[in-house]
C-alpha cells in the first residue's frame, strides 16, 4: 500500500499485484475485469429513503480534461516501467505525484457529496489503487454476455465513476428499451453503492454503453481498503474524541449512582447500667471495624457498577467508531449528504463549522392592536333647533355621513319642534374616515326639506369615544336669500354618543408584515462541537423550541433550510473535518448504555441555551430591520409612501367566500326611510325580508311594523349562515291581513361590499310596473358583520333539505349575537360555553 509520499519498487510491485490488471487500458492482455467493492459487508445493502440520482455533469472542466489524459499516461509509464523489472525515474516519479494532486483538486467538484468523505492523503491512496477504462465509442462497459462488454458481470462488487464523457444505462442486460443519459461524474453499477451507512446517490442499470469517448474510474474493495487503511488506527481515536466531549457527558461521564446499604443493625454489647473505659474502647473499635467494612463493600460494589458502565460505554463507542464517516470541508464548501441533515450527528474534530438557515420573522396578529372596525353612534336628542315657528312646527330627522360615501338617516319626529328625541342607534364600518358630519332637516312633505343646521367633528379627536353636544350652525340670511359671505348663525345641538367595536385582525384584512434573512449563521461550532443530537433525542421539538425564542415578542420565528458549512478565521483557509453518524446508530450507542432519560434531559438544557441565543440575533436583526424602515422614511421625507407592509390589504371575495364558508353572518336590518305606497286610510304595515341569493334555508323576517308608514324602524337582528352566495338581497313589503302583501322594493348588496362587513344604507328599486310617486330615494338601512376568523371552519349542518335557521328578532331567548361595544381596546370579549373567547359576538347554529 503507497504511503503518499514516494513511489518505490515494493509499493508497485504490491500495487501490481492487486491492480495492476484494472489499471490497463482496454485491450491488454492479461486483464480478468475481477474485483469486489466494500468495506464493509453492508455496503451493497438497498438503499432506504434514498434522494433523486445524481446525473452528473454534461460540461466537462476543461482543466480535468486536460489533466486526466496526462495522468493516465504517466501512470501506465511508471507501471510499464516497473513491469519491466526498472525502478522508476525521479522524474517521472514527481510528475506522477504533481499530476495526482491536482487530479484530485479537479475531481472534488465532480461529485462533491462522494470525495468529500476523503481528506487528501485518503483520495491520493484511492486514485493510485482504483483502476481505469479508457473507451472509445460504441463499447459496452457492462451488461450481458452478447454484449462483448468491457467488464461482464462478476462475482466481485464493484462500481464505476465517469470521469469523462457520456454513457447510456439501460435497465435491460441486452441494452434494450429507454436509456437514461450520464456525464461526468456520476457513480453506477449493476448494485447500489454505500459508503459506510451513506448512499451516494449512485445510479443502477442492467448495460452501460459508451456514446462518446469515455474514461471511467473502477471502485472496488482493494480501492476503499487501500484508501481508508489510516481507520485502522484512527478508530480508537474517533473513539476517545466522543468521550471526551461536553455533548456527551450525560452518556459517556454520567454521574454514577450511589448504592444504598440501609438496614445494618450494630448490636450494643454493653450492659444498660453503663460502660467502663475497655467497654467503651472495645464498642468503639467494633463500630469502626464494621465502618471499614461498610465503605470496604461500598467501594467494591461502586467500582464493579462503574467498571460495567464503562464496558457498555466503551463498546458502544467502539461500534460508533467504526461506522461513523470522516467528511472534509473546505471553507465555505457545504456539508452534503443523501438523507436529511436532521438524520445525523455531527462532531467536529478538526477546524470550525457553520449551521447557516434562513431567517424569517412575521408580524404575529396577536401582538398587532385591536382594528376598529364600527363606529356606533346614538343620536340622543336635539336642542334649540333653528327654524321653528309657531304655525309650522319642525318635523326634524338627522342625516349622518361618515366620509363621502357612508350614512345613515334617522326616522322624522312629526311635530316635535326644536328639542327632538330621536334616540337613534346607528352603526358605521370604520375605514380610517376623516370627518363626521351630521345634517339636521325638517321634513316638508310638499316641497323640499328644509335645513335646520349641521356640524362636524374630527375623527382623530374622538380618540377612543365620545359623548356630548355637537354643535349646529346654518348659513346666515340676508334680506331675501342666504349670504355666503357672512358667518354662519348657530342653529342649535345634537347631543350623541360616539362608541368604536374592536376586532382582532386577520389574514383577510391585513397583510403581515414578513422580513426574511437568507443564509443567516446561526452557530458557530468549534472543535469538539457536536450538532444533531438534540434534533435526535428531541425530534421536531428541537426546531420549535428554537423557533419559541420569539415567543415574547411580536413576531413569529421561522427557521428553515438549514445547513452546514465550513468555517475558517477571516484571510485563512483551513480544511475542516467532521465525523457524521446516522440517527439510527446513534440512538443505538444512546440505548446500548442505558442513560436515554439523563441524555435527553442534557439535550433540553442544551436546547434551552441554543434557544436564547437565537433569541439575541433575533433582536438584533429585528433592530436592524427597523432601523432601515425609519431611513426609508427620511429619505422621501413628507412624500407619501405606499408602504407593503402597513397597507391594509382588500379582502379577495373570491378568497372570503371560501374562507367564511359555514359562518353565520349576523344581519341587523335597522330601518327605512321615504318607503312609497299606502295612502291616506290605508298606512303602510312594512316588513323586511333578507336571505342569501340562491341560499335554500328559510330567510329572515323581521316584524311587522303596524301603521310605521314611510319611516320604519325595525332594529332586528338574526343569524344567517353562508354558503359562499356572491350577494345579499333585500325586500321590503307591505303587510295585508285580508290580501295578499304587496311588495314595496328590492335592494342588493353584492359580495364585494359585505365581504368585510356592512353597514349603511341600501337603495331600494320600485318594482316592475310600479311609479315612482315621491323624488326622494327609498333607502333600508342594514348591518352585516362577520365572526373573528378562525383557524379551522365550522362544521357545515346539513343544509339540503331547506331547512330553517334559527333567524330571531332582539331580545328573543335564544339569541346568541350581541357585538360588545366598548371604548378602549383593552375592554370586553365574549367567551362562549367552550371556553373560546371571541372577539365581537359568537356564533351558533341551531
């Protein structure tokens, strides 16, 4: 076997001996193509949970191009030369060894996940022992004996690595049927590959068949052995490495339990009546004799459970040492292998390595403050209204608009004067509006109405609420019309109080706000580190556990794609070596010495600690983070910004109808207003009736309002379930005991308008055939609100049959809805007889 520093006649000679035959170029005489590939008996098992084959290179380096046909050569001189009986040339000698060297730079890359489990001197062992083909076109390299193939099958195991060119697989021994394509690179055989435990992502087939000119490496036994011959020794030492470290304590140098010896009597021999000084010596040297004893049989007994302890210890140990595979890294270079990086145990011997990942952090909807969502506001009264007389009494009624396009509009107060009582509720969805306006007018059924007066307010000074007089002006007249000139006059108050409903927001509302960190160090791990064996013993809790160092800041941790690296101090290039286990060995060592319950708790200290110092780069890449947000702002100054991370995103109705699909909506139908029909002895009786366009369950009624006329006021609320219909519809009628009812207009609210909740006013059309008989808009004033959002749907009842909801009117028993209005975020929640408290009212279905 060649040491990898000189090239002599008995190393050749050897060499020759167990090689030389592989090594020839197609052709020679004397070749038997025999030979076995393993080091171990398992190597050729099937491969479990193997990854996706690795097909190798189709471009070729041009440096390995150049350097593998000059190596070849030199190579088959030096062995022609030491068949003839000569030693070798210095000359020649040196250049074979320069040319190996950088033969083995160039093939790293090749396949990076086989030559990094060789350091150096391991791979120049390889290449001087593996054997190679040099093929041309059309030649077999393997498959059926018809084939004439270079190298027909074998007793031996064996596989092959492409260096150069392009070969074709074919799972039929005649080369028949679909081939699959391979460059350079890729490692195949009639048998799948293992090193060690590892698959090597090798690939099989029945034939091989050379498309261009080829040069193919032949890896058998003889190859690995002759590479790792320094394990031989190097066991004991990966042996006594685990041992020592701080990883393994909890396995290797666990606290030995003591042994109990209670229930040793000692018999007092002296009389009762006292002790002389020779009974009192002769009592104390019995005790200490039967102490000595004691600690005697202590010590043996302890010395015999640690003698023990440390067999199973060592053994287990030796075992690990055999199977555990050396990888080499050079800085930056990242650590591959077939299975999943969570499958393994990593210990570094040698250097430094890096467990990078990707870092992403997302604004957690919790944390965010609670949304306005509505705006409720009770028109209590009025006060010394302006433009009452003494033949013309006011007929008042309040128009409020949030913003430009929201408002309601309370009933007429038919000769109330200048102090109405309205007591009106009305509710506004909240948008961030920046004006509250309230109209006062009386009502002139043959002429337009009249303003009486209007104020406003400032949302931004409601803050969380308001309750007072809003006062009213109207514009000044002169002698014959207003002048706008002149101040407005005051026309009186409006007493309201002014409530906001807070909700929890949720993915349909808003989007989080998501930052994402690639290729972020995570740890650092020095020599006699070890990694993975928490993700072992601890499985997935491992990366929640890390992932939970956010738990008490408004962000929820992401951690993902990770990997290792090699690392090196900054202008240095150092190669650093790890040994790798499999889990399943692993876990075999931890049970084989009988401390799984310490190691586990050992690997929860050590994932706690890992835990808060994730928990400090995470503060510091949040902190970053917002520092870069707030120079953002400076730069553009005043400028308005959109901004992706605090706009409010538009709910998709094509999304909501899928989301709130078996939701029950809460329906509040308020009132109405300028409703047509009827006639002097004849008032109208008017009801609403609301249902889900398509929907087959009963729809919601409310009650019939005897002789309410044109301005009705129903304050009804009930339940409807959602089945993803894409509007609401609205009909009024007019209720008749001895007909029947009349209708007296339809309305519509698409999807896109109640998909983030509703309330205001909806235009109610005539129907067909009808007059209209009054220029003023038939208008229902209505309310649509949604529960809070909510991880898995409810369950969808049965539905089929058409049968009825439960839909009820206020105060009826069993009522379920009730939003909570409140004046600050911190004020009520609901809580329903499960225990789950939700934000705005709850849901049933009965």
């Amino acid at each position: 076997m060649l040491n990898g520093k000189s090239i002599s006649l008995p190393d050749l000679l050897q060499e020759k001996k167990r090689n030389t035959p592989l090594s020839l170029s197609e052709g020679f005489t004397g070749a038997k193509h025999e030979g076995s590939l393993a080091a171990t008996i398992t190597n050729f098992c099937p491969r479990p949970g193997a990854g996706e084959p690795y097909v190798g290179q189709k471009e070729a380096g041009a440096e390995l191009q150049r350097i593998l046909p000059m190596y070849y050569r030199v190579r088959q001189m030096a062995l022609g030369t030491e068949k003839n009986g000569h030693r070798i040339p210095s000359r020649l000698s040196m250049e074979l060894r320069t040319l190996e060297r950088a033969l083995g730079r160039e093939l790293r890359p090749v396949h990076p996940l086989f030559f990094q489990r060789f350091d150096d001197t391991q791979l120049d062992r390889m290449l001087r022992s593996m054997g190679f083909l040099r093929l041309s076109i059309g030649r077999w390299i393997f498959g059926s004996d018809t084939l004439n193939a270079e190298w027909p099958p074998t007793s031996g195991d064996r596989t092959f690595i492409l260096l150069q060119g392009h070969v074709k697989l074919f799972q039929d021994p005649q080369g028949l049927g679909d081939a699959t394509d391979i460059y350079r690179g890729t490692l195949f055989g009639e048998k799948h590959f293992n090193l060690g435990d590892e698959t090597m992502r090798d690939m099989v087939a029945a034939a091989a068949h050379c498309e261009e000119p080829c040069m193919v490496g032949v890896i058998t036994t003889d190859t690995l052995e002759a590479a790792y011959a320094d394990r031989a020794f190097g066991n004991a030492r990966i042996a006594q490495t685990w041992r020592a470290l701080p990883s393994m304590a909890a396995v290797c140098k666990g606290e030995q339990e003591g042994m109990g010896f209670g229930g040793t009597n000692f018999q007092n021999t002296a009389t009762t009546n006292g002790l002389n000084n020779s009974g009192t010596m002769a009592m104390t040297q019995t005790m200490s004799a039967a102490r000595t004893s004691v600690g005697s049989r202590a010590t043996m007994v302890s010395t015999l459970q640690e003698e023990k302890e440390s067999g199973a210890v060592t053994h287990g140990l030796q075992d690990l040492s055999k199977i555990a595979t050396s990888i080499h890294l050079a800085t930056g270079q990242e650590l591959l292998c077939n299975e999943p990086l969570s499958d393994n145990v990593l210990v570094v011997c040698r250097g430094a390595l890096e467990v990078r990942g990707d870092i992403t952090i997302t604004e957690k909807f919790d944390a965010l403050p609670m949304k306005k969502v509505r705006m409720r506001i009770h028109i209590n009264r009025g006060e010394k209204l302006a433009g009452d007389s003494i033949f013309d009494k006011l007929d008042p009624y309040c128009i409020v608009k949030l913003g430009p396009m929201k408002k309601f509009q309370t009933p007429v107060q038919r000769n109330s004067g200048p102090n109405p009582l309205f007591d009106y509720h009305g509710v506004f969805t909240f948008g961030e509006e920046e004006t509250l306006d309230i109209t006062v007018m009386s009502f002139d059924k043959f002429s337009s109405d009249s303003l009486c007066g209007m104020g406003s307010i400032p949302v931004s000074e409601l803050y969380e609420g308001f309750k007072g007089p809003i006062k009213l002006y109207r514009p000044r007249r002169g002698i014959f019309r207003v002048d706008d000139t002149l101040d407005p006059e005051p026309a009186g108050r409006v007493f309201v109080r002014i409530t906001y409903d807070y909700e929890r927001v949720h993915s349909l509302h808003k989007k989080p706000r998501s930052k994402c960190w690639p290729n972020q160090e995570l740890f650092l791990l020095n020599e006699k580190a070890c990694w993975g064996h928490e993700g072992v013993m601890l499985q997935s809790l491992f990366i929640r556990i890390l992932e939970q160092a956010t738990n008490n800041l408004p962000y929820a941790l992401s951690l993902t794609n990770l990997r290792i690296v090699g690392a090196a101090p900054k202008g240095a290039t150092q190669i650093a070596s790890v040994w790798k286990a499999s889990k399943d060995r692993f876990l075999t060592f931890v049970k084989y010495t009988g401390r799984e319950k310490q190691f586990l708790q050992a690997c929860r200290v050590s994932s706690l600690e890992k835990q808060t110092h994730i928990r400090g780069l995470v503060k510091r890449l949040i902190k970053k983070w917002e520092i870069e947000e707030e120079t953002i702002k400076l730069r553009r100054g005043n400028m308005p910004i959109s901004n992706a991370y605090d706009e409010e995103a538009v709910a998709d109705p094509s999304k909501f109808r899928i989301a709130f699909r078996g939701y029950q909506a809460k329906i509040s139908v308020r009132s109405a207003v300028n409703l047509t029909g009827g006639g002097l002895f004849d008032i109208l009786d008017p009801y609403a009736v609301v249902r889900f366009r398509g929907s087959k369950q009963t729809p919601f009624k409310t009650s019939v309002l005897q002789d309410a006329g044109s301005d009705p006021v129903w304050n009804c609320e009930a339940d409807l379930l959602y089945y993803g219909e894409t509007a609401l519809e609205i009909s009024v009628w007019d209720y008749d005991k001895y007909r029947s009812d009349e209708l007296i207009g339809t309305g519509v609210v698409p999807v896109e308008q109640f998909c983030e909740g509703f309330e205001g006013m909806v235009p109610l059309s005539l129907p067909n055939g009808k007059k209209k008989k009054t220029m003023k808009q038939m208008m229902i004033i209505i309310g649509i609100q949604w529960p809070a959002l909510e991880d898995a749907p409810p369950a969808l009842p049965d539905n089929s049959s058409g049968k009825a909801l439960n839909n009820t009117v206020p105060n009826a028993a069993n009522a379920t809805w009730g939003t909570t209005s409140f004046a600050s975020p911190g004020g009520n929640s609901l809580t329903n007889p499960t225990g789950n408290t939700l934000t705005g009212f709850s849901r049933t279905v009965a």
